[in-house]
C-alpha cells in the first residue's frame, strides 16, 4: 500500500529546507508511521531531491510526523530553475512511499 492511503501530508517551506507533516487518518495507522516512515526511509524515497539531512520529530498528540528536510529545494523556491520545487510537491511524492500492509 502506498502512505496516501493511511495518511495525509501538509508541507511548507523557507528558503532550501522544506517542512512535510505526515497526518494518519486513523490513530490506530500512526504507529504505522513511526515504524516505516523512518528519516532513512524518506531519504530513500526523495533521493537525487533531498541533498541534505532529513530529521523527524514524532507528535504523537496528534497522529503526525514532521521531517525537516534541508537542501530540499535546489536552492530556494525563489532560486531554483525548477518548475515546481515547492514543499506541496514534495509531500505529494512523499505519499506515494510504499508501506507494508
């Protein structure tokens, strides 16, 4: 199964670091989360995007996982050659990590 089916995603970003939380739709999934949505796991999915370090921070009040993701943005939004290199973008490809069932 793929994230998007557990979990939404809201992103922002500042400069080169992009902001993605990962929401579950069901606080039975968030476990889920936190075991294979995993700083290596993201690094792996949004490699040759992602340059430099990815950090998660688990909030468990609210069902989410947030990643800081540095060197994300080929420079900055307002830098970067790229069509569209905003964190919505990101989180979109983010959800299509695939998870185990």
């Amino acid at each position: 199964m793929q994230l998007r089916d557990i979990a939404h995603a809201r992103a922002g970003d500042k400069g080169n670091i992009s902001c993605i939380s990962v929401i579950a739709y069901r606080a039975g999934d968030y476990e889920r989360l936190v075991r294979h949505v995993t700083e290596s796991a993201v690094g792996r999915h949004l490699a040759g995007i992602v340059e430099g370090e990815i950090r998660r921070y688990e909030l468990p009040g609210i069902g989410a996982l947030n990643f800081v993701l540095k060197g994300a943005l080929a420079g900055g939004v307002t830098r970067s050659l790229a069509l569209d290199a905003h964190g919505k973008s990101l989180a979109w490809a983010l959800l299509s990590l695939d998870v185990p069932e």
